[in-house]
C-alpha cells in the first residue's frame, strides 16, 4: 500500500472550502413576502380547471344577480333593495370560494404544503401571504358586486314603479357589502382549515352553509345565534336583533381563532 508524503497531506487538510457557487447563495437567502404572495396567487389558478372556474364565476355571478333582482315584487324601501344582494354574495360567489376552499384544504390534503414551508418554515408567514390573497378577493369580489348590483336593482325597481333609494346611500351599500362578502370568505377560510380536505370542506360549505341560510329565513331568532352572515343582515336592516349579531361574530371568530391554532399544529408530512 502506498502511502503519500505527510507534509502534502497536512497542506492539502488546511486547505479552506471551496466558495459556494451562486446557486447557493440564492438557496440560501430567505424568500421574501411578495415572492411567497406571488407564489400563492399562481396557486389560486394553478390548473386549468381553476382557471375555467374563475373565467366563469363572473358570468355566473351575473346571472344570480340578474334572477334575484328581476323577481322582486316590493322594491318600496333602500332595505327592499339592498337585501337581496346578500343572497346574492352568498350564492353568487360560490365558484370563487370553491377555488379558494381548493387552495386552502387541498394543500394540506395532498401535502402539496410542503415544498412552500421547506422554502420558508415560518407558518405565520406563509398564512400571511394567503391572507393577502384572499384580500384581493376579498376587495375585487366586494367591488364587483358593488357597482353592478346597484344597476340592476334600479332597473328592477323602475321597472315596477319604485323609486331607486340606494343611490343617496352609497357608503352604506359598499360597508354591507364589503362586510357580507368577508363573512362569506371568511366561514370558506375556516371551513377549508378545520377539514383539511378539499371533498369535505366542499360538502360541508356547499351543504350545511346553505342550509343555516335557509334556517335563519324560517327561524331568524334562534338560528341568527349561529349564521355567519347575521352582521351583514343586520346592518343591511334585516338583523333578527343584538344577541344574534354579537352571538353570530362571537362564533365566528372563535372558530377562526381554534382553526389558526389548530393550522400552527398540524403536521405537514
């Protein structure tokens, strides 16, 4: 066996590394926040079924729009015209949420999840930059439906002999709007994180949201205890009373708290 001079060998030990190449030093560096807000908005239309389902979730709003403004009979009062919006938001934005309940659970689901934390491991962060997702949503959605509805409620309400009333209220209109439209986004955010997947969260939005809808219209006092949208309702001058819009937001925001604790714990792998 040969054996190599030791003083070559001790020169060679002392040798310092050799410098990281750039890809290094780019894997090395942090991503910063727009980047991972970026990251997740590609997401939110990531395939091309998402893509098809964003293109048709205006027309689809529209046409909700269109069908509960034509079939109202007494347009008398701005709370006349202005209730119907909220089934409207509800029903309306249904394939909007669909995706969003998709971005949400099915990363968790399919633990597509991971590659994002391994980049970034701060969860906090990575809510955050979903959380700024949503609220473009949240804000095109909101305005969507602000300057269309009031359009076709006016031409609703002309149409029978009533006078439009919402337009002397435009603060009003876009604060119930903006407020029924959260609380919607909202009850599909916490619905998607406290059932990590995308087939339950679905049913259980699609489903059960809808029904409490439809219990609240035959039992507003009971039931207006436990509907997400009750402080739209009421704002809007439909609300069953106090106790139910503050019992509603307590819920609610109760169940956002648990379902952020429960996010921060749950296992990624």
């Amino acid at each position: 066996m040969t054996v190599g001079h030791p003083a070559a060998w001790q020169q060679q030990q002392q040798q310092p590394p050799a410098a990281p190449g750039p890809w290094a030093a780019r894997a090395a560096r942090s991503s910063s926040f727009w980047r991972l807000v970026a990251v997740e908005a590609r997401k939110l239309v990531g395939t091309r079924s998402d893509k098809i389902v964003m293109a048709c979730a205006p027309v689809f709003l529209l046409g909700l729009m269109a069908l509960f403004t034509l079939l109202q009979t007494n347009l008398a009062s701005a709370g006349r015209q202005l209730q119907p919006m909220l089934m409207v938001i509800q029903l309306g934005l249904l394939l909007v949420f669909a995706t969003v309940i998709k971005l949400v659970a099915g990363e968790w689901q399919y633990k597509s999840v991971q590659p994002t934390l391994l980049v970034q491991p701060s969860r906090l962060r990575y809510l955050l930059a979903q959380g700024t997702v949503l609220a473009g949503v949240w804000l095109a959605c909101s305005l969507f439906t602000f300057v269309l509805y009031p359009l076709m409620i006016k031409s609703a309400a002309q149409g029978i002999n009533h006078n439009y009333l919402l337009g002397s209220r435009p603060g009003w209109v876009l604060g119930v709007t903006m407020l029924a439209t959260a609380q919607v986004l909202l009850t599909a955010l916490i619905v998607s994180l406290l059932i990590p997947n995308t087939g339950g969260s679905l049913t259980v939005f699609f489903v059960v949201v809808p029904l409490l809808a439809v219990a609240r219209l035959a039992l507003p006092e009971v039931f207006g205890l436990i509907y997400p949208l009750e402080a739209a309702w009421h704002m809007a001058g439909d609300g069953a009373g106090w106790p139910q819009t503050i019992s509603s937001l307590v819920v609610w925001l109760t169940l956002l708290a648990i379902s952020l604790v429960v996010l921060s714990r749950r296992d990624a792998g």
